[in-house]
C-alpha cells in the first residue's frame, strides 16, 4: 500500500524472496537490501504504467572441451547437426529467441569453450540468476567430464542458479554418473538430461526442460522502466565497441536516470544479461569501460588460441603479434593497449622485464617442469587442498607475484620466486599446483629467519585469489616435521587448539607428542596469530600491543633530542617557548638569553626512517612475548640473546639505518621503559656501537 511511504521512521523495506515482478537490482541482492527510496521511486513508474517486462535471459553451456556443446546450440536452435563442426575458440555468443507462458523471450547463449587455457577467463562471464547447461560426455567417466569441478564453478559465480546436466553422446553409450549424490549434494540441479546431436535424440526433451526452467525465472519478467529499455537498445545498437563509463552516464542522463544509484543498476542488469560487459564491483576490473562483449571474448581468445603462441613462443607475445592475429578494422593499433591491459587485468598476462617490450601468458607456459626447481637445505612447508581447484589459480598466482620470479623459471602449473633484500636473495621457493590431487604446494629454503616472513607474503597473495572465488572450500595443512611421509596436519585444526590453550599434539602412529605453539612458530608470529583469530586473545593484551605501536610512532616522531642533560631535566613549556629559531648549523638557539651555551640537535627522521623504527620497536616487543610465554624467567642476557638469534641481518641494518645521527638520548624516546623495552633498547644500542 502506498501509506507505507508516508511512515515517519521507516528505514528499510526488504521485499527480497517475495513473488514481486520487480528486479533485484531494484529490490536489493543477496548482500543488501534495496533502499526504500528506490523501491517507491520505482513503483511510482510501476503505477504511472512506464514500465515494461524484460523477457529476456541468459543461458550458457559449459563443460569440458570436444563434449558436443556447440552441436546442442545448434540442434536446439536450428535443429541441425554437423559431424564435421570445430571446436570452440574461447567463447561464442548469439541470440535464441523462444516462446515462454505466451510471451516471446530472448535468451542469449553464451557457448564456453571448453580447453583449460580458456577456464581462466570464464569465471568473469559466469552470472547469477541464469540458467546453466553442464554438458558432458556420456563415454567418458565422472571425474573425466569433471562435474564436480564445473557444479563448483556455478555455485561459486552463479550463485543458486538452475542448472541441467546434459548427458550427450548417449548414441555411444548412457550416462554413468552418481545422480542422487549430485542432486543431494548440488540442490540447483533441476534435471539430468541424456541427448544424441546426432541422432536427435533427447534434443526435445532437453528444449522443454530449458523453457520450463526459464518460466520459472522470476528475473525473466521483471518489469522495468522505459528509460531503462531506452539506454539498453542504445548500448546494443552503437557501433562502437565499447565506450567510457562517463558517456554511459552520458546516455542515462539524455534518458532521464540521473541518479548514480539507477545507473549502476542498470548497468549490472545488462551485464547479467551478457549485453554488454562491466566489472564495476570486481576488484581487479572495476576501472574498465563499458564494452561490448564479443569484442573483448573474440579478442583475448584469439590470442590465447593462436598457435605460434602456445607452441614456439609459449605463451610470449609482442605487440606485433597482436596485429598479426587481431582483424585490424575491428582492433586498430590504437585499441591493441587497451587490451593487453585488460588481459593485465584478468590476471591473464604480465610484461616482461626487456626491451622491446614483451608479454608473458601465464596459461600459455609449457607443461614440463623445468630441472631447475629443486631446493637444498631445510626446507619450510605448507599446502593448499581444495575441493575443486581452478586451472586459474596458479596462473594468476605466477601473473601476481612476476616480480620475484626466480631465474625466469616457471611452468604451466608452478614458478620458482625468491625473496632479497638489499640485492642479496635470501630465500627461494617454489610453488606447484596438482590439478589431479587439487593441492598446490609451497616450499621455501635459505634463511632460517626469513622463510617465516616470506610465507607470509605467498600466502597473502593466495589469500587475494581465493577471495575473488566464493564458496570455494579450501583447506591449509602443514607437514609433521622429519616425517615427510606421513599426512600433513590440518593447520585451522592446530590454530584451533592453540587457542584453546592445548600445547601438544600426540600422533599414536609415529609414536610423537607435537609441540604445537613452537610447530606454529615456524609458519606465524605468535601475536599474528592472535590477532587473525578476530579479538579472541586477552583484550587488555591487544591493547598493550597496539598502544605500544602507537606511541612508537608518536616516539619517532618527536624529533627533538637534548644534548645538555641538565638543562633538559628543568626545561618548562615556557622555557621550550624561546627556543624559537636555529643558527647555520640547525641547532636551536636560546633568543632569550643571549649568554646561554645551551643548543640540540633536532633528528630530522624521514618517514621511512620512522617507519623502521615502528617496526623495529613491535618486532622486539613481538620476539620478547614469545620468550616470556615460554620462559617467563629468561634472564636479561638470556632475552637479548634470543632477539639476536631471531632478527635477520636486514632488520639490524633497518634499524642502524633508521637511527642514523641520532643518539642514546634519541634512544630513549624511541624506546619508552617498560618490561620488554628496557631490554630492546639495549640490543637497539648494541647496533649503534658494535664493538662494544
């Protein structure tokens, strides 16, 4: 009832899952609810009668390569069949326009190629609330045809949208696959269809499984304003390729959608819809323009298909490459930067340290291990198990982390990387992927005291893919030290304990009990630890911690060292006041009294000295809680030396560095008095005066 309006306090409407025809750009997502003033301003269009239904949706096949989704398009569209039809390169994109509850829909068939070196790129055409055909070979096995790889995928990008598993080939041999366990375990399985593009058999069956499906998305006939449909018929109809997201506001204002809010859902609509392409809330692509799909599918894929690429260059390209393979009427020279940087984007390629300038496709790199990949010495562990592992992550791993790669080794499925400081490598490590077992493997060699760190780094970028990839279940496991044989340890299940105060683990078999604060030690700083499990630690412990970093960045920013201690002890506000300009050698001057000897040095720290000595400062408080945790009674002697023992030559030289000019005094500011600095500033001396 429109009185709803009118009520004084009213702060949010969620009318989310209700049978509305109203799109869920304008009702909210599954994140968010819509906001009340767009649900009224639309339904004051609704009732004006400036609205119209969208009848139209999106359908995409997916599946391994060689599996006959092509040939479905074409017996379900035009019922024809070719024996002889190629392989899809990349991504083919058309029209069906179909028959639905008396209504003329228009779906657009998004048809995926199915080779790995294409699965990279699909995950940012794969949309919610569309309809999903998983297409496999009934010769081949399960795991073959990969299912479970491809329900994850959906799940993971197309949220709960319906899908129907097309068995096809069914003329050489039925479907064998576990379809109760599928559908228990994927509930969005609607139907599992068997079908012969070259018998025609099933093809109807599967034709009226796709309608009913299509009838039964809402999205289908929401209605929405005539400005909207305005903008829309604008953007199919240019004949640019794609244009700036300025002129697409543009475009909304000369259709009277002036609110940002508006223009955003529309846009997201249309890319649902697969008309045009903007990545607006992706993290990676949000930059970009608004563009016309094909033209970036056609594009990037005929990079990726070329054969010179994936065999004699594997996976180098140059520019001039780009205008040996793009058409140049529809990717001028002009246009060719643009699309390296948005394959720059997907993550797909990196430039090359050279010139002339070079670009490696990380998805192009020849499968074999090189030789050059083994590791002396010990070695630091630590693995990824996942439930379903995409092709794309270790290539946008390599394409990520390109800047440390070591002696330019990597392969299609790993990359050798280093970690240096001051030009000297200090740790190096590779990083493998097993797609069969869908583990990828970390080792890391070289210092003790850096691996740790370097760890950290690896995993930060992991941790940035497996965002960008919902809902995809993903497991850390770290060895059980000198027993290389035996199964890693779930290492959520070691943090686990740790918090719950058990300090050893007992492996039965092995006959072992495992020290597991000390096994974490070696993979996470303690207070990392704590600070990850979300305010789970003492809070008055926290606070410590960070009010400790805080006021050493208030320390290191006092830049006013005494010189004469004894007129530093008396000094008042007032006294301080005088001191009001420098002389020649930028010391302050008393102007008060003209007989005073008294002068300073002021230490003028730039930003990244104090930067180091924060750092400093929270390392050597990190290091000495350990210590007091495990030994609360360790000697002064006995702290100094463990923080010896576990900072790295690079940290002493920061920290040397960072103080620079200034003294004991300057000491002393930086590093307040308390239970753990009191035995930092000692070793923070030490670095000043090394021979003593």
């Amino acid at each position: 009832p429109e009185a709803i309006e009118s009520l004084p306090k009213l702060k949010e409407l969620d009318l989310r899952e209700n049978p509305l025809p109203i799109s869920p750009e304008i009702l909210g997502s599954s994140d968010e609810v819509g906001s009340v003033k767009d649900i009224f301003n639309y339904l004051r269009l609704f009732h004006s009668g400036e609205v119209q239904p969208l009848n139209q949706a999106k359908l995409l096949l997916i599946g391994q390569g060689s599996v006959g989704k092509t040939s479905l398009i074409e017996r379900l569209i035009r019922n024809k069949y070719d024996k002889n039809q190629p392989q899809t390169d990349g991504l083919n994109v058309e029209t069906w326009n179909v028959w639905v509850n008396s209504k003329d829909i228009r779906l657009n068939v998004w048809d995926f190629g199915g080779q790995e070196i294409y699965h990279a790129t699909h995950q940012f055409f794969l949309t919610k609330r569309s309809l999903y055909l998983l297409v496999c070979n009934c010769r081949t096995s399960e795991e073959e045809n990969r299912i479970e790889y491809w329900l994850k995928l959906i799940e993971s990008f197309g949220g709960q949208s319906p899908v129907i598993i097309v068995g096809n080939k069914k003329d050489e041999q039925p479907l064998d696959i576990n379809r109760k366990a599928l559908r228990e375990k994927y509930p969005n399985i609607q139907a599992i269809i068997e079908t012969s593009c070259q018998d025609n058999i099933g093809i109807d069956e599967l034709r009226t499984a796709i309608f009913q499906q299509i009838a039964n998305l809402k999205e289908v006939y929401d209605l929405l304003p005539l400005s909207w449909f305005e903008v829309k018929q604008q953007l199919e109809s240019m004949n640019e390729d794609f244009i700036t997201y300025r002129d697409y506001i543009g475009i909304c204002y000369k259709n009277e959608i002036p609110e940002g809010k508006d223009q955003d859902q529309l846009i997201d609509l249309l890319h649902r819809l697969g008309l045009v392409l903007n990545f607006r809330d992706h993290p990676i692509l949000k930059d970009t323009n608004v563009l016309k799909p094909n033209w970036v599918t056609e594009g990037i894929y005929a990079l990726l298909s070329d054969e010179n690429l994936k065999t004699k260059a594997q996976g180098i390209f140059t520019p001039a490459d780009l205008t040996r393979i793009l058409n140049p009427a529809r990717y001028p020279t002009d246009r060719h930067v643009y699309l390296i940087d948005l394959m720059k984007e997907f993550e797909l390629c990196f430039a090359l340290e050279c010139k002339p300038e070079k670009y490696l496709i990380a998805g192009l790199l020849p499968k074999d291990q090189p030789n050059k990949t083994e590791l002396e010495g010990e070695t630091l562990e630590f693995q990824y198990h996942y439930k379903v592992l995409p092709e794309s992550i270790i290539s946008r791993f390599i394409v990520n982390t390109h800047e440390k790669i070591h002696n330019q080794v990597y392969w299609r499925s790993g990359v050798m990387l280093q970690y240096e400081e001051y030009k000297e490598i200090y740790n190096i490590a590779r990083i493998k992927s097993d797609p069969e077992d869908k583990k990828i493997f970390i080792t890391i060699s070289g210092r003790k005291k850096t691996r740790r760190s370097f760890l950290g780094i690896l995993r930060e970028f992991f941790q940035k893919i497996h965002k960008s990839l919902p809902n995809l279940e993903i497991t850390e496991w770290v060895p059980v030290l000198g027993y290389p044989k035996y199964p890693p340890l779930d290492y959520q299940e070691l943090l686990g304990l740790e918090k719950m105060k058990v300090v050893e683990y007992p492996i039965g078999k092995l006959n072992i009990n495992i020290n597991i604060p000390q096994l974490l030690d070696g993979y996470e700083l303690r207070e990392s630890r704590r600070k990850s499990q979300k305010g789970d630690y003492d809070l008055d412990d926290r606070t410590a911690y960070e009010d400790m970093l805080d006021i050493t960045k208030l320390a290191v920013s006092r830049e006013i060292n005494i010189h004469n201690k004894a007129e530093a002890s008396t000094m008042t506000e007032s006294y301080q006041s005088k001191y009001d300009q420098r002389n020649a050698n930028n010391q302050f001057v008393d102007t008060a009294q003209s007989g005073s000897n008294v002068t300073f040095n002021q230490t003028n720290y730039t930003p990244e000295q104090k930067q180091s000595l924060a750092e400093a400062a929270a390392e050597i408080q990190n290091l000495l809680k350990q210590l007091d945790e495990t030994n609360p009674t360790a000697t002064e002697s006995e702290q100094i030396a463990h923080l010896k023992d576990n900072t790295t030559p690079n940290f002493r030289k920061r920290a040397l560095s960072a103080l620079q000019g200034g003294t004991e005094a300057a000491i002393d500011e930086f590093l307040l008095e308390n239970k753990f600095l009191k035995v930092g500033k000692a070793v923070i001396k030490g670095y000043l005066q090394p021979d003593k």
